[in-house]
C-alpha cells in the first residue's frame, strides 16, 4: 500500500504543479511584475510548504535531525536533482542580476545555517527570529527592486485569468502540493524506516527528495511550457526559504539541537559546495547560459553526494 501512496502522491504533486505555474503566470500579468519576482515569492512559498509542515512536526515530535537534514536535503536535492534535470529539459539563458541578487543571497543563506550550526550544533530560537527577520528583508527587496533574470521566451502565450481562477489556481495547486507531498513522504518514511534507516539518512535522502518533488514538478512543467524564469526563480527562491523560513520558524517554535555531528560536518559541507557550483556553470563553457552539461555536473554530484552518505 505504501508503494501505492508513492505513486498517487507524485501524480497529485505533477497536477499541483501545472495549477501553480498558471496562478504563478497570471499573478505576474495582473500584477506587472516580473515571473521571477513571483517564482521567488508565491510559488516558492508554496513549494516549500512541505518542508515547513515536516521539519516543524519533526521538531516538536522529537527528531531534531529530521527537522534541519530535511532542509539541508532538500536544498542539496533543488539544485543537484531537480535543476539537473530541468536543465537536460532545456537550457537556461540568465543575465546578469541572477549573479548580483539572487545567488548572492542564496549563498549567504547557506552560509549563514552553517555558520549558526557549526560551533554549538544547535539553531536557538533567536538565531530563528534572526532568519525569519532576513526573510522579510529578501522578500520587501526583491518585491521593490528585482529585475528580470531569466529571458521570457514565449511572452506571447501569457493568458490572463480572471481574479477568482487566479486565486482558485493557486489554492488548489497550493493544497495539492501540500497533499501530494505528504502522501508521498509518510509512505516514503514508512518503506525507508521498515529497512532500518535513521533519522538522519531519512531525513537527507528519502524525506528530503520528497518534499523536493514540489519544484522538480513546477519546474519541469514551467520549463517544458517555456516559463524558465519562474523555474530558476523558483529554485533560488525555495532553497532561500527553506533556510530563513522552514528553519526560522521551526527554531522558533521548538528550538533545534542538531544530534548527529553529520549534518554539519558532511550534509552542510556539500550544501555548500552545490550553492557554490551554480555560479561558475552559469559562465562555462558559454557565458550567462546553463544547459544540459550543466545539469549532467549537477546530477553527476548529486550522485557522488547520495554514494557518500548511503555508502
């Protein structure tokens, strides 16, 4: 049965996707505002809704691991897994505020949950307040200052919906999302846990692409429909709010003792080294451009980082 909630939850996953990018695509066309800026923003929001419900559970149930190698999986898996195979999907041309905004604040992102994790192996709850106050520093300023970064290749396919299908479209794609994913990660855990696993290998591995699946179906759908702004946008954006938002909250709530030295000394270390990674890709071998040699470096470290950790 739980095989079969595994495959039910990925289909309502894909449906929430599709919904979500057509709310995503009328929002920016009533709001006159840029796709990325709403990939950064509504459909990041949405997609990292799972993270929050499970790391916030995992921490007030008692599996602290569970809770931050959920987050650091799951940024690990939206670059390695998820935006490898957008990328053999299509390629990516970026310009140059990819590289002046929104890595840099992905980077610090990483850098900071390392930074706060390294020294006492905890997340108090003032370091959650501290994420959660820079979350709404990176929302107000890329509402206000963000410029396109992706080029819109197909503008002229837009459609705009009425304000109730707008809002119906991302309620409903929210919901599904939401319901997909913990479909999918309760029967995943199940399957995992009867084989003995940890928490932590849980968390980093099987939880963790679980809750990935939300991007990797709203940014194959969006790149596969020529919306690559909303899917990188979505990307950076997830990975941003996974640290200031589903940890914030969760240190806030329930205060975060990391118990396996793992975490930080392995899971981090190649948390960082993906963030890091994205940015000379974008400018070998062509500048500004990432493509399918990009996305072949991105799932070839992704396999090397789950050979480590499950080896």
């Amino acid at each position: 049965m739980d095989y079969l909630f595994l495959v039910v939850g990925l289909l309502v996953l894909v449906a929430g996707g599709d919904w979500l990018l057509k709310s995503a695509v009328a929002l920016s066309l009533r709001l006159r505002v840029p796709k990325i800026v709403i990939g950064l923003t509504v459909v990041s929001f949405a997609t990292s809704a799972p993270e929050l419900i499970v790391s916030v559970k995992s921490a007030l149930d008692g599996f602290p691991d569970l809770a931050v190698a959920n987050v650091v999986g799951s940024n690990i898996a939206n670059l390695g897994l998820v935006l490898g195979i957008t990328l053999m999907l299509g390629s990516i041309e970026v310009t140059r505020s990819f590289y002046k905004t929104d890595w840099p604040v992905m980077m610090f992102a990483s850098l900071l949950l390392f930074g706060t994790s390294v020294f006492d192996g905890q997340i108090s709850s003032s370091e959650g307040w501290m994420f959660f106050g820079l979350l709404g520093l990176f929302v107000w300023y890329i509402v206000k200052f963000q410029k396109t970064a992706v080029v819109d290749e197909l503008p002229e396919d837009d459609l705009p919906l009425s304000l109730s299908k707008t809002w119906g479209y991302l309620l409903i794609g929210g919901v599904a999302l939401w319901g997909g994913s913990e479909l999918l990660v309760q029967s995943a855990v199940s399957i995992a846990t009867a084989l003995g696993v940890s928490d932590r290998i849980i968390g980093i591995t099987v939880v963790s692409v679980g809750t990935s699946i939300p991007e990797l179906a709203a940014s194959v759908i969006a790149v596969l429909k020529k919306e690559k702004s909303i899917s990188l946008g979505n990307l950076l954006g997830s990975n941003i709010f996974n640290v200031f938002a589903v940890l914030g909250i969760t240190a806030i709530i329930s205060p975060i003792q990391i118990v396996d030295r793992s975490l930080v000394d392995q899971d981090m270390i190649w948390m960082l080294a993906f963030a890091l990674v994205v940015l000379p890709l974008v400018f070998l071998p062509k500048g500004l451009r990432l493509n399918w040699r990009d996305g072949l470096v991105l799932l070839g470290m992704y396999g090397a980082f789950l050979y480590q950790t499950l080896g």
